[in-house]
C-alpha cells in the first residue's frame, strides 16, 4: 500500500497543459478530472488512516480511482 497522492499532473506530467485546457473546453473531462480528485483524496485519507475504511471499500475505491484514471487519459490521448 503506497499513501503517495496520485495527483494527475504527477501521474501524467508531459500532458499537463492539454489537461488544463481539456478542463477549459470540455465540461465532461473536467466532471471526471474533478472526480477523480475526489475520489483519489477519499483513498490518500485512508492510506494515511486519516479516514479508515474497510479493506473491500478502500479497494472499491482504488479501482474507481484507476477506471477514471484510463478515462482521462484516453480522452487527452484522443
């Protein structure tokens, strides 16, 4: 288990002006850039047991974190 923020400029840092401007233009991507913050600040909390949750829900998260994840790259790929 790694308590290492995700955050997407970190994660994808060559793509940060084109997901700066996605987030300008496109009111889907930014939803799901704004999303996935969320959901990415909800699993950093209960790495660091800042927020404990059970096992089965931090893993639920971390797979909506990782699905959201694909999706925002794929859409800055696109």
């Amino acid at each position: 288990m790694s308590n290492t923020p995700h955050d997407l400029l970190e994660e994808f840092p060559a793509e940060a002006t084109r997901i700066s401007a996605l987030k300008e233009t496109d009111a889907h991507f930014a939803r799901l850039v704004e999303e996935y913050h969320e959901v990415n600040r909800a699993v950093h909390r209960a790495e660091t047991r800042v927020q404990p949750m059970s096992d089965e829900h931090e893993t639920e998260l971390r797979k909506k974190r990782a699905a959201l994840k694909d999706q925002i790259w794929k859409r800055v790929n696109g």
